[in-house]
C-alpha cells in the first residue's frame, strides 16, 4: 500500500466542499497507511500532521454529529501530540549541534 497512489484530495482537507463521508473516508485510509508504515519503518510525521488536518477539520463541520466532532477533537489533539513528539528529537538534534557547534568556534 503506497502512500503516492492515493488521489491528492486525500491530503488537503480544505479545500474540499464539506463532505463528511469523503473526510472520514480519507482519514481512515491514511490512518490505515500511517499504521502499515510505522510497523514496517519509522512513523512519518507528514502523514500524523495530514490525519490531524483532517480530523480537525471535520471537528470543525458544524452540521456533523455533536459525538462525532468531539471524537474527532480529541482524535485531532491526540495526533498533534505524535506529530509534536516526531519532531521534537531532530529539533533538539539541530539545537545541540548549534550549540556544540559554537563552543569550537
């Protein structure tokens, strides 16, 4: 299942008319390829930052369920949590390598 296969709609939430059966349909697939992905290599945070898009926007869509924005509130928080902690360790890596960097210089 490769990612570059899937039609470019799927990664850009807002641009798409709100349609709540074609948003949920696109999370679910990429939470599909996010789980496939991180079981055969290291998670991609591109593809933990698009499932957060999308969960947020449908969180936002005023005419879904009350139940289903708040499971996709929760879910959007939860995946920004991942997205922040994949970037975390290469953003402390960039810094220790500045400092180190300017103790020789």
């Amino acid at each position: 299942m490769a990612i570059d296969t899937f039609d470019p709609a799927f990664f850009e939430p807002t641009h798409l008319p709100a349609q709540p059966e074609l948003l949920v349909s696109a999370v679910l697939h990429l939470m599909s390829h996010y789980t496939a992905n991180s079981q055969e290599s290291r998670a991609c945070t591109k593809l933990a930052s698009v499932i957060e898009r999308h969960l947020k926007a449908l969180a936002e869509l005023p005419d879904l369920a009350p139940v289903l924005r708040a499971t996709c509130q929760q879910l959007s928080e939860q995946w920004a949590m991942v997205v922040e902690r994949a970037m975390t360790p290469s953003r402390q890596g960039r810094l220790l390598r500045l400092v180190a960097g300017n103790r020789f210089n």
